[in-house]
C-alpha cells in the first residue's frame, strides 16, 4: 500500500480517467494522499496566435480535476506546463511520491509512448501502468 501517489492524466474533455482512479483506490494505504496532475505541453509558436491562452486552459483542467478528485480523503489536483515527462519526474521526486500511476499512450507499435517511457526508466518509485 501506498502513501504518496501521483496519478498525470493526460486531459480531455468530457474524459473521465476511471483506469487511473480506480488503480490508485485499490494500491492507496488508508489516508493515503493522492495528487492528480494535468501538464501542459508547449504550444508550437506557430499555433499560439489561434490557442486560448495558458491561464485560462489551466483553470479549466483545474476545475474539472477537482471534480474527479472529490472523492478521496487526502487528495489535490495540480496543472503545470512543461515537458510532461520532466514535469511528472521533478514533482515525483520533490514531493517524495512512493508511486506514480499512468495510463500510457500507445504508439501505433503497440509500444508506450515517450512519456511514459521516459516514466518507467527514470521514476525515483514504483510505476503502476494501466490499461
């Protein structure tokens, strides 16, 4: 069981991460604290003219992560920017996460994507891939 869990999700709309919550109910210790953590990629200079800006995007994956993390106990919800795999790392190491839970992205391989790659090599702690 886990004390300290860190579960990215890669945001959509309208996407609720049932996979990674229910990974994370079933691995947590009892009063387990639970992060979840949104990272926003840099947008390619070319497509800033057209995006809403960084702010106003992060508020909105803000608000709808605190909704899916209403029902745990010990839980909060973080939105950065930056490289997603860095980001995930850094946070996991600074926060002395115990566990990192990912759902991963497949190629069209049927291999992990970069970023959960670069997770399963580099993690300071256990990673529970799920499907």
């Amino acid at each position: 069981m886990y004390k300290r869990i860190l579960v990215p999700l890669a945001y959509r709309p309208g996407h609720h991460p049932d996979a990674e919550i229910k990974a994370a109910r079933a691995i947590a210790a009892p009063g387990a604290h639970i992060t979840l953590l949104h990272v926003i990629g840099a947008v390619p200079e070319f497509r800033t003219e057209h995006a809403t800006s960084g702010t106003a995007l992060a508020e909105v994956v803000e608000h709808d992560l605190e909704r899916i993390a209403e029902p745990f106990v010990e839980a909060d919800v973080k939105v950065l920017q930056g490289d997603p795999a860095e980001t995930i790392l850094n946070l996991a190491s600074r926060e002395a996460v115990d566990c990192i839970v990912l759902a991963p992205h497949r190629t069209h391989a049927g291999e992990y994507g970069s970023t959960a790659a670069q997770v399963v090599r580099r993690a300071p702690c256990t990673v529970h891939l799920v499907r």
